[in-house]
C-alpha cells in the first residue's frame, strides 16, 4: 500500500462517525447521488411504462427488433465550468447542470431520448460534444457525439441537439468525447428500463467508480503530449463521485482541502436483493468492486443480459458495466463497507481506495463501518473468464467472417520525444473540421493524405473479424461505437483459433486486451456484423491513451451510408464551429484537440 493510500485509508477509519464536513452541494454540486436521499429506480419502467410488453430477454433479439413506443424523455444539458471537491479537494470541473456525477438519463427500452445540449463553457472557452455509450445509433449515427469522426465540436455559445432510440437495455453511461474533457467532471449515468432475466426488490440505481485527479484535465493532457514526461498518476478513487482525502498530502499552499469531505451512502433492507448498477466512469484505472461479507450475481454485463453466475469481485475497465443482485444478509441494524480498488497490478493510482457505506434499515445511518476487506486475485489485468459470461439471448459468431483485420497496439516515441500510441504503426489524429461520417455521406472514403485518421473501409462486407494484439506491457478497455461485438477469445500469446462458446459467446461494447510484449502479445479476438451503415471509432476507453492516438475509425457498408440524409443539424455545428475557430485559435495538443491542416474549404 502506497503512503497516500494508507494515510487516506487510516483517516477515514480512525473516525468516530461518517458525519461529512462539507455539504453535498460543495462537493458535488447539484448532485444528488452518493446521499440517502438518492431515490430507488423503477421495478419496471419509467413512471410503471412496461414499453416492452411481451418481449423478453430470451425471446427477442434487441439488435433486429425490440419496441419503438413513440414517446420519451427530453433533457436539457448546460455545460459549464464549476468548482467541486469531490473528495474535500477544490478543483475546477467541467460540469451538466452544475451536477458532478452528471444528471441520471432514464428512458424506457423503445424511448425516444432528447438532450439539448448547450456549450457555455468560459475561462477559457472550449468546444464540446457528447457520446451515449453503448447506443447503436442506428438510424442515427450522426448523433453518435465523436467530434472529428460524426459531428463538428459544439462551438462556445451554441447548443445542439441529440435525439436517438433507446435501443438496447440496461445500464450505461454518458460523457464528452471531446479531448480527455470527461476526466474534469464531464460525466453521467444512464438507465435504460427493460425486461429482466432475475427478480429482486430494490433498485438502487447507478454505482459509479472513476479515479480522479486533482490536477485540471487540460494541464494532464499536456503532461501527456510533452517530450520525456512520465504518464500521470490518479490522486484518489469515488464511488458516486465521493471519497475522502488526507489533506496533509497536499502540498501546494494554494490548493483548499477539507479533511472528512464525506463518503457515499447506501440502504439496504434485510433479506431483500438488491440491483446495482456498476460503472467504471474513470479515466485510467481498472476497477475491483467488493462489499464485505456479501456475494454478487452478475446479471448483466454492458447492455448484453448474461445467465447470472456468483462472485465476490466485480473487474471493471473503462467503459464498462455490470448489473449485480445483491442479497442483504445482514441484520437490521448491520453496517458494511462497500468498496472498488484501482487494481494495485494494473493501475497507475497514488490512492486506489475508494469507500462508501452500507446501511441497513434500522443502521444509526451515521456509523461507522466495522467490517473486513474481502479478498481477491488482482494477477490478472484483464476480465473474468469467458466461459464465466454466457448471454441470456444467444447470439452466435460465424466461423467465416466476410473479412479480418489484424490490429498491433504498440508505444514508443516519435522524433520529438513525445510518447504516443500506434495501431498497426499509425497514431490517430483527428480534423475537427472534417467530420469523417460527413465526408463518406457524400462519397469521400479514401484520406491518403490524411492517414493519420486511421480509416478502415470495410466497404459492404457483411462481418469483422477484428484481431488485436497488444505488444504494449499495459491492458487497454477497447470500445467499438455502433456495436456490441462478440468476443471470440482473450488471452496471452499466439490465438489457436479456439472460440469460447462460439453458439453464445460473450457480447459486449468494451473488453479488456491484457498486457503483452512482441515475443507474447495480449490479445483479444472480437467479432461483428456490418448491420449499421456509418463510420465507428474503435479505441481504447483510457482518456491519456486516447490523447495519444490509441484509435482507428472503420467505415462500414459505405453504399448504404452514403444513402443516408444527415440533418441539417450537423451542418449548422459545423458552420457554427468554423466561424468560432476562423476568430478563436484553439489549442491543438492532443488525437481529439488536433487540426491536422488549415481548412481549405467548408464541407457544406
């Protein structure tokens, strides 16, 4: 255990009582979450909407049908900057609403979801733009919200509008795909009500875990993007966006810290089940999620309902979710710790603890926790066995793909002594100019001039077969837009060619590929069909790898795409960005902040 990690640590416990020295609205702002005050979800839907009727997690495949109800929630999204202190150290944040986790989205499986969102982000203005992970955005990936690949940036003092179809179920996330601005604060939860395999009592909602930094995002990223500088650590570990810290770490007199800022609070009622929904929000870190002395089912991973198995420690990259029911096996009165670690193996974390407490009904809400730790093997940087995760709806993976495509990770310098990520020897750049989605709609598929965009025109072919190798000595959360894959294979060294139940095998949006070398590179190998005309980044979830070109784009059914209308939406961001930055010089520091060449002409 690192000094910091222990000093926090035996702070917290050498408290009398969890009663917070600072109000929730100073260290979160307008959030609610991580209080008892939070409210439980629905049992069933959105204000006891069934929008599903019949359809069910085994009777229904959610990538060919599910409900389209023709109604849905409409959110209003004000993006500015604020000051919070999450774990009682100000910090200046990047912030929905005033709110740090950002406001809950909650819809219904079939909804219609809204969100208008306005960029009033000042001292120093920046762009912005927002991705709805897990979202297949199939009829409309235009909102996708990847700056540079389907949409311009949201210049300052424009808003824009995101409106797409709840289409699949289960719980996910929300955040800017703009530069690492989600490591500031920019960050939400997002419940989409469906059918359920299992039966429980209470739904408590979104538990989200994510490292965090003291310093702010933008002087990270230039960390990152200098010559001969190490990668950053994380300073500390939340679970609904709440920790504590010991201020005596702090070094800097100009930084304001509150010992005992206040840690999350949970109910639970005895002999009930319990629904949380995990999600690791963070920028870096894999997570390790406990509860002392209690079991967990896993019933969902990412949007893909599994046949539920038993664990006593959930691993989480970037990205990632699962849904677990939780039996309260404690009495009335019984307290317990709750807690995620940023695995001490995997991880770069100077404090990779994070804790929050459980209360049952009766519990003095205001006790302190007494329980132990449960163990776990944190050896392996990467997810639970496939074998383990088999979904609820099979879904099988073809044994002849149309086409594969080999991907090498790899890290070195280039000749400025700047560290950067390469995919098959590319480093991603991206033209915020030029959103590649719009240049494909209009026939453009082929950048010689631009390899830095890392495009892979899969043309019409009807499946992928990606398989990535990992030579680089860290894991890497790999994210595909537009899809859930299926996940032939993962592993450490050569694949055999051998598919873990290849009838069913697992499905999801993000996966782990482990460490590796040249000699015994980690691998995963990942499948799909081409049912989604569009262009789909495929990335790795960690915010400074991604800074550093960690990224490729694929077009995928390019005769379809260029069938489809794009709102005139799009165009205005577009024009509204170019008369911003044609008077605004924005920095160009990183893969998503970059320009790779002075505009030459307008794409409408």
């Amino acid at each position: 255990m690192t000094s910091a990690a222990s000093a926090v640590l035996s702070g917290i416990l050498s408290l009398s009582s969890l009663v917070p020295s600072l109000p929730q609205t100073v260290t979160n702002g307008a959030s609610i979450l991580g209080t008892l005050s939070a409210p439980t979800l629905s049992l069933t839907g959105v204000n006891g909407i069934i929008s599903w009727g019949s359809d069910t997690v085994d009777n229904t495949n959610p990538y060919t049908g599910g409900p389209i109800s023709g109604r849905g929630p409409t959110y209003n999204f004000n993006i500015a900057r604020g000051t919070i202190a999450p774990d009682g150290v100000n910090k200046s944040a990047l912030l929905v609403n005033g709110a740090f986790p950002a406001p809950l989205i909650e819809a219904n499986w079939g909804d219609t979801i809204t969100v208008n969102v306005c960029n009033n982000i000042v001292g120093p203005e920046e762009g912005t733009a927002l991705h709805w992970h897990g979202i297949l955005q199939k009829q409309t990936p235009w909102f996708d919200g990847v700056p540079a690949v389907q949409q311009c940036p949201i210049a300052p003092g424009q808003c824009f509008t995101y409106s797409f179809l709840a289409d699949l179920y289960g719980t996910s996330w929300y955040h800017s795909h703009y530069s690492a601005q989600y490591a500031a604060g920019l960050v939400g939860p997002m419940v989409i009500h469906g059918p359920s395999q299992v039966q429980y009592d209470y739904d408590l909602g979104p538990v989200m875990l994510s490292d965090t930094y003291h310093t702010e995002y933008f002087k990270i990223v230039e960390q990152v993007m200098g010559p001969n500088q190490p990668p950053p650590f994380s300073d500390n570990n939340l679970i609904n966006g709440k920790m504590n810290y010991n201020c005596s770490l702090i070094t800097d007199p100009t930084v304001h810290c509150t010992p005992n800022a206040g840690l999350s609070k949970f109910k639970f009622h005895s002999g009930k089940k319990h629904r949380l929904r995990l999600i690791n929000s963070g920028a870096e870190g894999i997570q390790r999620f406990t509860i002392d002395g209690h079991n967990m089912t896993i019933i969902a991973n990412d949007f893909v309902p599994i046949q539920p198995y038993t664990t006593n420690v959930v691993t989480l990259g970037i990205g990632q979710r699962s849904d677990v029911i939780v039996e309260a096996v404690g009495t009335p009165t019984s307290t317990y710790w709750m807690r995620s670690d940023l695995s001490p193996n995997c991880d770069l974390a100077n404090q990779p603890h994070a804790l929050a407490a459980i209360y049952y009904e009766n519990a003095n809400t205001n006790a302190k926790p007494t329980t132990t730790a449960t163990p776990y093997d944190d050896s392996k940087c990467g997810n639970d066995d496939l074998s383990k995760t088999i979904p609820y709806f099979p879904f099988p993976a073809t044994s002849n793909p149309a086409t594969s495509q080999d991907i090498v990770i790899t890290g070195k310098q280039n000749g400025s002594e700047i560290f950067l990520f390469y995919m098959n020897g590319e480093s991603f750049r991206g033209n915020y100019d030029h959103p590649m989605l719009v240049l494909a709609n209009q026939g453009n598929v082929s950048y010689p001039y631009d390899p830095q965009w890392n495009a892979y025109n899969f043309g019409d072919n009807s499946s992928i077969r990606l398989i990535v190798k990992n030579e680089f000595p860290a894991s890497h959360p790999m994210h595909l837009h537009g899809h859930n894959f299926n996940v032939l294979a993962e592993g450490v060294g050569t694949w055999d060619g051998t598919i873990t139940h290849q009838q069913n095998t697992q499905r999801r949006d993000v996966q782990l590929v482990q460490p590796g070398s040249p000699t015994a590179p980690g691998y995963i190998v990942l499948q799909y069909f081409t049912d989604n005309p569009g262009v789909w980044p495929f990335h790795c979830h960690i915010a400074w790898h991604v800074s550093a070109g960690l990224y490729i784009n694929t077009i995928e059914q390019e005769t379809l795409l260029q069938k489809r209308v794009l709102p005139n939406s799009v165009k205005q961001t577009c024009v509204a960005w170019a008369n911003y930055t044609g008077h605004d010089v924005v920095d160009e520091i990183d893969s998503g902040l970059k320009r790779s060449k002075e505009r030459s002409v307008l794409l409408f």
